[in-house]
C-alpha cells in the first residue's frame, strides 16, 4: 500500500539517534543536531528530502511517481517525495540514508557499532 503522512515519516525517522522535530521554511520538519534531514514541503503534499545526487536520479528512475525535482531544486543535494504515493515500507531506508549525510560522523559510529 501506498500513501504516508508527515507524521509517519516523523515516527520511522525519530527512531534514528538525535533527530527531532522542528521547523523550517515555516513547515514542520526533520532535523539532527540542527542539519536539515527533511521536511514537509508547502504544498502539504510533498516531502523535501536530503539525498545525495546520484541517489536522487535513481530514485526518480526507480519511481517517477513517488520521487520527483522542480526547477528550484535541481541543483541542490534533495528530492521532492510525493507522501502519496512512497510505499512506507520505504520510509526506513530513506530516513536512514537521509540521517546519514547530516549526522555527525561520531553519532554515526556509535550507531554503527555493534551492541
């Protein structure tokens, strides 16, 4: 099934060390230690991801229905997701990979590590 809201992508993404809710832009978002992780777009509809560029092509290769760009941010390292049609089962993964690239490497360590 298909079709989350910004508040699931909250649940699955607090679950990753030190991201906490915030805002940015005036819509809710997603951040680590002050990084921008992701965040909910003005149109409601969508979400603002952080990707990096090579993963964003892929992604919207993979499913153009769900990941997409605008002119405004092609040349910056995110991906538009539309909160309709990502699968949830995708969420996990993403929010994962999105925690990466803002996350301090040390916090990345320390998750990384074994238990």
């Amino acid at each position: 099934m298909s079709g989350v809201t910004f508040q699931t992508v909250a649940a699955v993404a607090c679950k990753l060390p030190e991201v906490e809710i915030s805002k940015s832009y005036g819509t809710p978002a997603l951040k680590v230690r002050g990084k921008l992780m992701a965040r909910q777009h003005q149109d409601g509809e969508s979400l603002v991801l952080r990707t990096e560029l090579l993963d964003r092509q892929i992604l919207m290769q993979a499913d153009p229905e769900a990941f997409y760009i605008t002119e405004h941010y092609q040349n910056y390292p995110l991906v538009l997701v539309r909160l309709s049609k990502v699968s949830r089962a995708a969420l996990p993964d993403l929010m994962e990979r999105a925690w990466r690239l803002v996350a301090p490497k040390t916090l990345i360590a320390k998750f990384d590590a074994p238990a």
